[in-house]
C-alpha cells in the first residue's frame, strides 16, 4: 500500500491510496483547484482511480469528486447521510469497501456536519474536518447542517481506533506533521475535555475567531448539486 498526502504548502488536504499490485487507486477530498494535478499523477503512474471520497459535503471548496466521475469513470463516494447529488456510492457506519487487497472502512462522524465520516485504512484515520492534529481541535459546527451537541457525543467514535492510528486531518497548516491518535489525546485540547459546556465554550468563542467562509456561497451550492458554476471566483 502507497499512502500520501497531495496538496503541498495550502490547508486542504488530499489523500491518495494506491494498492501498488493492482495500480488501482483512491482519492479522499480532492479539491476542484488542483484537478489538473491529479489528472497528470494518475496518468503519468498508471492508476486506475476507482474511488473518489468526500468525507463530508465542503463549504470552503468545491471537491473534486464529480469531476472526477465524469472524467475517470470512477465511484463518488460519501456518506448515505448526504444530501450531495451526484454521488454513486453511497456507505453506511462501518461499512467496508475494498481497493485492491486494501480495505476502506468508513465510520459515521457527524457535527462538523450531519454527513461527516471517518476513512479509515490500516494504520491511518482520514478524519475530514471532525478532528484536526493538536491545538487544532476539531472543526467548526456553525457551518449548514453543522450541529455542536452532535458533534460533542460523536467524539465517542474515536474509541474503535487504535491509538497508533495516524490522523490524517482535512485541514491543518501546511507542514503540520500528522500524528498518532494516541498523540492527540495528548495534545489536542478537545479530547481532554470532560463536558459539553466546555465544549461548546470552545466552539463558539473558535467561529467568532474564524469569522464567515469566503468562498461558501459558490462552494456548497456546487458541491450539493454535483456541478461546476458558470464562475469560480478564487479561480479567475
């Protein structure tokens, strides 16, 4: 199994997953702004993409999973909790896929949003905006379909990993390293917490901090309706 991360020096992160017997491959939250990027690595390798997964509905860019369909023939994969349209592989908690010989087991994380999982491989959790790495925290819930009770009582969903689990998190600064779980008990500030109003504290004082998401109004129409805008903005 190859396992890496493709977005070098910017804060949203992909993953990519080859199982290097078969040359078949995966992409988790691919981003629409470096599409021409994975379009030559799968080509100039020789993958075959078989998956594409978005472990939540994205509100701060527009993925890359429709485009990849359309133009790889692959699977869009997310959560049966979407309401993204255009996905043609929709998994369950717990349910397991196969890439290759590699197994993808996907874990129910809600709170960041009501359709936010866990994707998980031997020895790495690709948790999305649900955990980040150490004084990061978690994602923001104040975001459509976002939800801080929930997110709060999903936290629970970290105790089916081992702690040697690498959080591969969907936004950290570029260069963060990537840690263990058993780490970010340590270090994360959320999973030392030990009650709601705490946590709840920490959310909103985070979002008033973070303020609005420029790019919002074009990302999330276009990532519900699986199609492009006439205008991307931040790309003209």
């Amino acid at each position: 199994m190859r396992f890496e991360q493709l977005n070098e020096g910017v804060w949203a992160m992909t993953y990519l997953i080859v199982d290097e017997t078969t040359k078949e491959a995966a992409l988790v939250d691919p981003v629409y702004d470096f599409m021409d990027n994975y379009t030559s690595l799968l080509n100039e390798q020789g993958l075959k993409l078989v998956y594409a997964i978005a472990t939540h509905t994205h509100a701060d860019h527009i993925t890359a999973c429709f485009t990849l369909r359309e133009q790889f023939g692959c699977e869009y994969v997310m959560s049966t909790e979407t309401a993204s349209l255009g996905v043609s592989m929709h998994v369950d908690d717990e349910e397991k896929i196969m890439l290759g010989s590699i197994p993808i087991q996907f874990h129910s994380a809600p709170g960041h949003t009501n359709d936010s999982m866990i994707v998980h491989i031997p020895g790495y959790m690709m948790t999305g905006d649900f955990l980040f790495n150490g004084d990061g925290g978690v994602g923001r819930d104040d975001l459509p379909s976002g939800r801080v009770q929930v997110h709060w009582e999903a936290l629970s969903v970290l105790d089916r990993f081992e702690g040697h689990t690498v959080v591969c998190s969907g936004h950290d600064p570029p260069g963060t390293t990537m840690m263990s779980l058993d780490w970010n008990r340590e270090n994360n500030p959320i999973l030392s917490m030990t009650s709601f109003e705490t946590f709840r504290v920490w959310q909103e004082e985070t979002a008033a901090k973070l303020g609005g998401v420029s790019k919002i109004k074009t990302a999330i129409p276009a990532n519900l309706f699986g199609e492009l805008p006439e205008s991307i903005p931040w790309l003209e």
